[in-house]
C-alpha cells in the first residue's frame, strides 16, 4: 500500500516523502493546540484562562520514577512542585514578555500550566528531588522501600524431615 500524497497546483508534491514514519499523535497534538489557540483567541476576555499541560516524559528505574517536564524560559520561583500520596503536581505560570513595537504572531505559550501524574505504586515523598536546567525541569520521585524489588532467597530442606505425631 502506498502513502497518499497531496497535490496542489503545478503538480509538486506536499508532505513527507515516501516511505518517512509519521507519528498521528504528533499531528493530532499539533491540531488540538491549534483549536485550542483559536478558542482562546474567540474567549479573550470573556472566561477564565484555561491551565494547559507542559510536555513531558516520564521513565521508571528501579529505584525511582524521573520526570523531565519542558519549560523553556521559565524560572525555577515561577513553578510549585508538589506530592500528595502517588500524585506528583507541577504547577506554575509563563508570564506575557513586554514587547516593544507590534507583535505581528506568536506560537509560545504563556499563562498557567499545569502537570499531574499519578504515579503506578508507592513512593517516598520525603526525599524528592526537583532541578531546572536548560529549560527541563527533572523530578526524582523515589520508590518506597515497600515498592522496591526484592531478591528472595529459597532455602533447601532435607528430604529427610522427620514428622512427630
């Protein structure tokens, strides 16, 4: 099966070459930004800004879950982290540059985001760590000593046990 591809005028071809994965998800992120950029830009002024959720990706070790949530531009007093149980929740705000001259267009994202993960088993929130660096924002939620696997040891018995009775 071949790979549609769009044409236009002229007959030149129009998106990613044959035989190029693309990720739907990719896309399907891309356009629900863009509805909701539209949405925001209809409602301006009239509701309540809506918190929108950073991106993020989450890896498992077998001591602790890391979480590297992107927030270029953001200051480290400018986010809250905070762990309530198994949900990790970073909260905070990308505040409007003062611009001089007309801003012609703008992609960026500003106002309050937030990010929650629940995260699958038991964790030591005392001893969470969170650093900011190059615009990452890396969050070390170590596992519970409970939720750490453990190698058993299987003792052998003599097959000549004796049974009183």
């Amino acid at each position: 099966m071949t790979t549609p591809v769009r044409r236009h005028r002229g007959g030149a071809m129009q998106g990613s070459p044959v035989g190029w994965a693309r990720n739907p998800l990719t896309e399907f992120d891309q356009l629900l930004s863009e509805m909701s950029g539209l949405i925001e830009s209809t409602l301006e002024g009239t509701a309540p800004a809506v918190a929108w959720t950073p991106l993020a990706d989450v890896t498992e070790s077998d001591d602790a879950f890391h979480v590297e949530i992107e927030l270029p531009g953001v200051k480290s007093k400018d986010i809250n982290v905070e762990a309530n149980g198994q949900e990790l929740v970073v909260t905070g705000e990308i505040k409007e540059k003062e611009r001089k001259g007309i801003l012609r267009r703008s992609t960026r994202r500003t106002g309050s985001f937030e990010y929650r993960l629940r995260l699958p088993g038991e964790v030591d929130t005392e001893k969470i760590n969170a650093q900011m660096s190059d615009g990452v924002l890396t969050v070390s939620v170590p596992k519970a000593e409970v939720a750490k696997p453990r190698h058993i040891e299987i003792s052998e018995t003599g097959e000549n046990t004796e049974n009183k009775g």
